[in-house]
C-alpha cells in the first residue's frame, strides 16, 4: 500500500511539474536554513556539556560595589581557595587557579647554544591537582599529584609537541621550560587535549605552589583578602542537594570576615553554574568567545518563520490545484477508497515532497555555510550533519513539516463529495470559498514575515550608520594604535622609540600615553573630591593623557588648561564635564582649582575640564573620567599619519617604518597594531552580525514568498485563461489585463505591509532601548520596506501577468 501511494506521488510530481518545483524550492530553502541554524544552537548550547557531575560545577563571581557604582567581577580573593573548601561543608571539591597573561617561554634544547623563544602564549595556568579532580583530563604521562610540589608543569599533548617535536609527547616529561626568563619549571606530566567544545582551553599547568616558591606572592596577591583580579579564579563542585545561594552567601561570609565592608565598598558572592559561563556577558570566561542567549532564541524564530513560509507555500499551491484533482478523487471514492486511506496519501505525497526538499537542502548547506561565514562559529562545520543528534533533528524536522504542510490540504482533497465531481459541480462546493480565504490569509501571513524582517534590517542599519558617523567627541581617522607590554616596558626604552617615531616622515603625531579615547578595557578607582567644604568619594575611571593625546585626538578643552608634561614634578588631574556635574558644578570652569585626594593620597589639583566624549559604545551614557599625566605607566603609542591620496602607499610605508623603528627597540617584539577607527567599529559587531542576519533572513523569506505568489498567480492566470481571452476579443490592453490580474495580490502586499508596520515599528523602538544613544525611527523606512516589497511582488507577478496578457486569445477559446 506504502508503495503504491509513493508511486502515485512521483506520477503526480510528474503531471504538476511547475508547482510540485516550486513547493521543493520553498520547503528545501526554509529547511536548510533550520538545519544550519540548529547547528550553530547546537553547538553554543554543547559548550562544557561533557564534564561529569557538571550540573554541580560552578564558578564564584563577585558582585562589587563602590560609593553606589556596580562592578561585575570574574576574580575573587586569592586566600578563598585554601579555607573554602575545609570551612564550608557544602563544597566537594575545590579548585582554585591563576590565569598567567600571554608569557614567552624559553626552551634550552640540547645541542644548541641559543634558546627556542615562544612569545605570547596563550592557555596559561597556574594550578594544582585539585583542578584535575574538578575537570576530568586524559592522562598521557604522570597524574594530578605531579602538581603537588612547586617548579613543574603539565603539558597538553598538542603543546607538548610543539615545544618538543617528537612523535610521542610523553617523551617531553622531564624537559625544563622558563617562562617570562624568571620561572624555570620541570615538565611532569602530559595530558590529552579536550575534545569537546569548551571554553577551558588550557593548555599548560604550572605548580600552583610555584608562586610562594618563587617569592610570586606579591604579584598575585597571595595572602590578600580584599584584592580582586578577574586573573584569580575559584570553581567548585557541590555535594548533592546543596543549595548554590546557601554557598555563596557562606562564601560571603567567609570573605566578610576577613575583609570586612566599609561605607565606601561592599562585596557579595555568586556562583556561576558551568553551562552560564558561554553565554553570561557580565564575567570574563579567559578571553573566549561568548554566545548570546537571545540572539540564539532569536535564530531559532527565524528558522520557524522560514519553515513556516515554505509550509504556507504548500498548503496554498496545494489547496489551489484542488478543483484539478477533484475527478480522481471522486472516482477513487467511486471505487470504494475511504476519506483515511485518500489523507494517507496525500500526506504521503508530502512526505516525498519533504524527503526531496530535504535532500535539496542538504546540498545547499555548504553553500549557506559559506554565506554567513561571517557569523558561524569555526566549530560549525557541515562534517558535523553525520552525528547523530543531528541526524535526529532531520528526521523529525521531515516529519513536523510533512504534518504542517500536508495535514490540512489532505483534509480540503478528501472531502470532495464524488456525486458532485462526476456531475462536474465542484465549483459548488462552499469550501472553495473556504479555501480562498485561508490562501488569502496565508499569503498576507508571509509578506507580513517578509516585511518584517525587511523593516529590521532597514533599522539595525540606520543604528549602525548612526553610532559610527555620530560625532563621538573626538578624532577616529586615520590613527593607528599598539601597546608595550609592562614587563617590557623600561621608560628609558618608550622615549627611544617615541623619538624613532617622531622621525619618520610619514607621521604626522605621536603620543605615548594610556589606552585610546574609546576602547572596551576600563581602569578605575575610587577617588575623593574636595572643594574645601565637602568631600565626595567617587568610583571613577583614570585614564592616562600627555599634551599631544589631546591634541591628536582633538579632544576639546572647555574649562582651565591643559597637563603638564608628564616629566614634571608637578602632578595634576584635568577631568571630563561628566565629572563636573557629578560633583554638583553645572559651570565647567567652577570645578578648576578644587582637588582630589588621589589612590597615593596625595591631593591634586583639577587645572582644566574636556568636553564629554564617548568612552564605550552607545549602549552606555557617557560617566565621570579624569585624566593624569603618568609617564611611567604609559605603555600605548598612539599615532596619527599623514593624510594619504587615493592608490598612494603613504600608510604602507609609515606601517612599514614603524616596525622597523619597534624591533630597533625590542627585536623579540611582534608589531600588532590596529586602526582606532576599526577599534570602534568592533563596538558594534554583535549589531553588524545581526544586520547580516536579518539580511539573509530577508532575503529568504522573500525567495520563499516570492515563489509561492508565482505558483498563485500561475494557477490563477490558468483558471482564467478563457476570460482574458474574452477581454481581449473585446479590446482589453495588455496593461488592462495586467493590472486585473495583479490588483488583488498587490491589495494583499498592501495590508501585509499595513499590519507589519506598527508591529515593527514596537520591535525597533524596543530593541534601541538597549542603546543609550540611539537614532530616531524614520518614517522613510517604513515607506522603503513596503515600497521593496510591493515592487518584488510586481516584479514576481509581471512574469506570468505579462506573459498571459500577451498570449494569443484564439487558442483560449478554441479549447472550450
């Protein structure tokens, strides 16, 4: 039976060539994009899935609080790690480590005199077998006691090759490294890399013990309870059935105790489960990727929109051939088939239609892999359609969309009464009216998706084109930027290469202060203002600024003058007019000559005050800053260069010079620059990708509706291919007839596009909410979107419009 309606299926495909192409199309373009989007949702959600007992792992955060200004942090203080886990009782294992920051390591191999440097490595940790007991790692050589004793380190079997290439990575057991020329370790042990998706990308674990060994211990903070870097990390994994709050506040407490709050700082506990740390943006997770949960939830609505539109397709074409196929129903009826076993194939019909589709789509993956390369994660490969959850999904994504699209045109088909269809009065039949209602309302359905998402990219664009040509208070253009390490850092060194710098022609300025204007890292500190009749403490960000950031910026001073060189032993502070209206001063120029008592104590005076300008994104308002003059703390060379004519190599030569000016300085140096205005850009790449996103979504959803109202129009010219011919024996135009055909598809465009307009427009409105400076909703969006729309539609019905409105109406008629 199975067979013979699989058979009956393909004759029909055969027979309904056009159409049955057209529901294909449909369903296999909104299939292949749910199977690339269940990827990448699969993918994000698998991170660190794989760890045993991971449900009871979790990271503590800490939730810092300064004079009334919140700060999220990753790091906790460093004593935690040694009487957590013997002072709370809830606690099974834990793991305390350090995250050591892009070290180079030596290596001293026999048989040569000069060493093997490797500069900035990444994956770094200090850590002891307690880390080994939380994380389940393969063990090649040694095991987690090799880390009891300090001086040693374990090796990941991918580093450990690196380091030492041989064929078996057991063999660098026994090998001594240096790192940063200061730490020498013993390698002890070697274990495999993780195989799995995971945001612990460790590579290399040196002794936790080293640090008090090695008289470290100032470095990290070792004994300190109110320190906190987000370098000292603490997970731990509960015993079962206890409570997460209940631990995080008796980790509160315990810090509490030997750090107690003041008026001036509290702090309060969390615990980060292990599955929260890919997708929270509050913690740092060791300089990894994250993943947003919304826009994950946001692609999975955009997979069942595109699903949806291909379903709504079939179900219209589908409903729309009805009458072509109400004489073999009725005569199957006749000969005693029952209204189940007429649904059972046509929603076998579906099913072959689907299984085609899917296959379609299947070939088309790489390709739409390729497309949004530029939002795919590296993990999401198409090799990964063979696993099995995956081969899951597929299966039952064929069978949800054979129900979806099948169910309901099953049902119109098999209910055909066969008295009527024999007697040729099926037009009769008030389920036609029905019917034309329903395809009416799927057709406006679509467009209002399509619409949609045309109006969204429109907006998040605008955003985009807003927030990267508003005047950001400064200058962006043409500046270059790159960073001295600290512990490479020596002043005498920084004035030898400023000096190099200023030298070369094609520079038009240089300054060596702190980071730029506008960058994601922050430095800050809780400052006291004194006006010499009140005092006012303050968390405030400190930036560090010579003479010529300002000027090369062109950061504009409104109030007093500028710092001093920063060699003087005079030191001052210049602050923002944020800070100025913090501390009660609507006059920018009344805020000069008062002082703030300094993190040293000491009390300096505000000489001068800039106009406000945006440190963050547009997301966040603009906040209180001041500016000192530090040149030993200065390691960011900032650099202007000469304007540059269109297809001149002018950068390419400055670029050029200026490495070769750093590695005069520091030969073992890599020159990594990068343009300021690039910088900013990088603000707002979670909104490029969703512009890219959206784009595509667009343009998928107006394939799939595109298609679906050629196969309507295609049927309708077909229905009434006898009247044209009548209009045009009796003198209609081509325009006439073009336009009669068109009018009730563009009406349907028309209130698509009525409806979407203030749905979208709640949409955006909403989503800038999310920006502190935000553009204004243009009307002339709303007007481009459904402009785009209706001339799409136009464009889709002139194809069969036109076509029918120039056939010859003698062979109309004839066929009657």
């Amino acid at each position: 039976m199975i067979r013979n309606y699989f058979i009956l299926a393909f004759r029909n495909f055969r027979k309904h060539k056009v159409f049955s192409l057209i529901n294909v199309l449909g369903l296999a373009v909104g299939i292949s994009a749910s199977l690339v989007i269940y990827l990448i949702v699969q993918y994000e959600f698998s991170f660190d899935r794989f760890h045993k007992d991971g449900d009871r792992i979790y990271r503590v955060v800490s939730n810092l609080n300064f004079s009334g200004k919140t700060f999220d942090n990753s790091g906790v203080p460093a004593p935690l790690r040694t009487e957590a886990g013997t002072a709370i009782p809830g606690i099974e294992v834990a793991a305390g480590f350090y995250t050591m920051y892009q070290p180079r390591v030596s290596i001293h191999k026999s048989g040569t005199e000069k060493p093997a440097v490797f500069r900035e490595r990444k994956g770094v940790i200090f850590a002891d077998q307690h880390y080994f007991n939380l994380f389940a790692y393969q063990w090649l050589a040694g095991s987690p006691d090799v880390l009891k004793g300090p001086s040693v380190v374990v090796l990941s079997e991918s580093r450990a090759k690196e380091y030492f290439p041989v064929g078996d990575a057991t063999k660098a057991v026994g090998q001594v490294m240096m790192y940063d020329d200061s730490i020498a370790v013993t390698v002890a042990g070697i274990v495999k890399d993780l195989d799995q998706v995971t945001d612990l990308t460790f590579k290399e674990f040196i002794a936790l013990s080293t640090i008090p060994a090695r008289n470290l211990g100032n470095n990290y903070s070792w004994d300190v309870w109110n320190n906190y870097y987000g370098s000292s990390q603490f997970f731990v994994k509960l015993k079962k059935e206890v409570s997460p709050q209940q631990t995080a506040a008796q980790i509160t407490a315990l810090i509490t105790k030997h750090a107690p709050n003041s008026a001036l700082f509290t702090a309060s506990h969390s615990l980060q489960p292990l599955y929260d740390l890919h997708f929270n943006s509050k913690y740092e997770i060791f300089g990894q990727r994250r993943a947003d949960k919304p826009t994950l939830y946001g692609l999975l609505l955009v997979a069942a929109f595109l699903l949806i539109l291909g379903c709504i397709n079939f179900i219209n074409l589908t409903t729309a051939q009805a009458a072509q196929r109400a004489r073999e129903i009725g005569i199957r009826k006749t000969m005693g088939s029952t209204r189940r076993q007429l649904v059972a194939q046509f929603l076998n019909e579906t099913l072959a239609l689907t299984i085609i589709a899917t296959l379609l789509s299947i070939a088309l993956m790489p390709l739409l892999l390729k497309a949004f390369a530029d939002y795919i994660p590296e993990g999401v490969t198409f090799s990964r359609i063979i696993e099995p959850n995956i081969i899951t999904f597929i299966i039952a994504l064929v069978v949800i969309v054979s129900l979806l699209a099948g169910f309901y045109p099953s049902l119109v088909l098999s209910k055909f009464k066969p008295v009527l269809v024999l007697k040729n009065q099926t037009s009769g039949n008030t389920g036609k009216t029905r019917s034309a209602w329903l395809r009416k309302t799927l057709t406006v359905s679509q467009f209002i998706i399509a619409q949609f998402f045309i109006i969204g990219t429109l907006m998040v664009s605008q955003q985009i084109y807003y927030s990267l040509h508003k005047d950001l208070g400064y200058r962006k253009d043409a500046i270059i930027t790159f960073t001295i390490p600290w512990r490479e850092a020596s002043t005498a060194k920084k004035q030898v290469l400023l000096q190099k710098l200023q030298n070369i022609p094609e520079i038009q300025q240089v300054s060596l202060s702190g980071i730029p204007p506008a960058t994601k890292a922050t430095s800050s500190s809780t400052l006291t203002f004194d006006d010499g009749q009140k005092t006012i403490d303050r968390q405030t960000e400190i930036r560090i600024g010579d003479a010529a950031y300002f000027d090369l910026y062109k950061i504009k001073l409104v109030a007093g003058k500028m710092l001093l060189p920063s060699d003087t032993a005079r030191k001052e502070y210049l602050v923002n007019e944020a800070y100025a209206r913090d501390m009660g001063y609507t006059n920018p120029a009344d805020i000069v000559d008062k002082h703030i008592h300094g993190r040293d104590k000491s009390m300096l005076p505000i000489v001068g005050v800039v106009a406000d300008f945006h440190t963050k994104s547009l997301h966040e308002a603009i906040t209180p800053l001041v500016f000192t003059a530090k040149s030993k703390e200065a390691g960011s060379f900032h650099i202007l260069l000469q304007p540059r004519e269109a297809g001149s190599d002018t950068w390419k030569r400055a670029i050029d010079k200026i490495e070769k000016a750093l590695k005069e300085v520091h030969p073992d140096r890599s020159f990594d620059y990068s343009f300021f205005d690039e910088q900013i850009a990088e603000f707002y790449e979670a909104e490029q990708r969703t512009s890219r996103l959206l784009t595509w979504a667009s343009g998928l959803a107006i394939l799939i509706s595109c298609l679906g109202l050629l196969g309507l129009v295609m049927y309708t010219t077909h229905q009434r291919v006898k009247e044209i011919g009548v209009r045009k024996v009796l003198g209609a135009s081509v325009t006439q007839i073009v336009s009669l055909l068109s009018k009730d598809f563009i009406v349907l465009v028309i209130l698509a596009f009525v409806i979407t307009a203030p749905l979208a427009w709640w949409a955006s409105n909403a989503w800038l909410q999310n920006f502190a400076y935000r553009t204004s909703i243009p009307w002339w969006i709303f007007a481009m979107g459904g402009g785009m729309m209706i001339m799409i539609a136009l464009l889709t019905l002139s194809i069969q419009t036109i076509r029918a409105a120039l056939a010859n109406p003698v062979k109309a008629l004839r066929s009657e």
